[in-house]
C-alpha cells in the first residue's frame, strides 16, 4: 500500500526515532509498504518518519541506480540484486575516514524539488538488523554510503539541509520557506463554515 509522504516542517521529521523491538508480520507489513512508497514517489531511500512514523527503520533500492559504489556485506559480496530492496533497522553508522568526504547533489522526498550539495564521508560502516531481526554488518562508499547516511540522519532527526554550507542552504532557502508554508497551510484545519 503506498502511503503518504510528510514534507518538510512537519514536526515528525524532526523526531528521534524510538527503536524497533518486535520484528513480526505487522513490521514485515510496513517495511512492504515503505518500498512500494518509495518506488511509487521514483526515490532510493525512505525513512519511517518520511510516512510518519517515529522508527529506527529505513529502506533503500539501489537496483536502478548506476553501480558507481562498492558494498561488502557480512564479509562477502553479494550480487546487489540480492539485496536490494533492503531493510535497515535500528543501523548504527561509523565512520572509519570522516576525512575523506565527498561533496554531492542530495534531494530528499520530503522537499520534492529542492536539492543542493551536501558534505558527507565517503566509505562508511553500518550495523544494522533487518526486517527478520538478523544482525548484519555493510561496508560501503558512493551512492549506497550516503543514501544510507541520508536516511539515518531522517532517523536521529537531523535532514540534509542541516548539512548543508550557510551559502548552500541559503541559495535555496525561498524554496525551503515556501514549503514550510504548504506543509503548515495543508496541517491546519479548514475554516468553519458559514451559514
């Protein structure tokens, strides 16, 4: 089922996400829908909060993507079709290079036509469970590495425009403000009826 993506100001975006502890049909369910999500809305990533949900839980599909990365998952390399869609659940980043960063054009679902460049590490380490509650360890660079840093931020709270350069974030800054304004104009009730 696909669901609705929040956009940007909506209060959720901004909330830690608790950790997920039961690991059963109704979370398979979800994780379900949050691909279908993501691949309705033509994305490679999406965290829980982007439907409104406040989860230590994201999902990615690079299958499409252009294989400018490398990953290493549990010591081995499996083919990424394999793999992909995949789960992260309750993932944890470290960064063995955080000096070896990367500048890179993110978008983000939750501000449909906004991108801008954004600073990041290039080769990460994530530990993660997935939607069965099976431990696993990824290694990876390019694309995979900051779309799953993307995605984590979204579960901490934190959104790529918090990565941003003050010079970047302030060349888009009219298109951030009038999105707040459509999320909080789309949030309020409607005006009671006159008779």
């Amino acid at each position: 089922m696909v669901l609705k993506i929040v956009r940007y100001n909506d209060p959720v975006l901004r909330t830690r996400g608790a950790p997920v502890t039961t690991f059963d049909a109704a979370l398979a369910q979800l994780v379900g829908d949050m691909v279908e999500t993501m691949h309705e809305a033509a994305g490679i990533g999406l965290a829980a909060q982007q439907i409104g949900r406040s989860l230590q839980l994201c999902v990615i599909d690079l299958s499409a993507a252009q294989r400018d990365f490398d990953w290493m998952l549990d010591g081995a390399v499996p083919p990424l079709e394999l793999i992909m869609p995949m789960a992260l659940v309750n993932p944890e980043i470290r960064t063995p290079y955080p000096d070896e960063a990367t500048i890179y054009e993110e978008g983000c679902l939750s501000f449909p036509g906004i991108t801008g460049d954004v600073v990041r590490p290039d080769l990460i380490e994530v530990s993660y469970q997935d939607e069965h509650g099976t431990h696993h360890v990824m290694k990876c660079d390019g694309l995979l590495g900051r779309c799953i840093q993307h995605e984590v931020d979204h579960l901490n709270g934190v959104l790529y425009i918090d990565r941003m350069t003050k010079k970047v974030r302030q060349s888009i800054d009219a298109e951030i403000k009038e999105l707040a304004k459509e999320t909080r104009a789309a949030a309020a009730p409607p005006p009671p009826e006159t008779p």
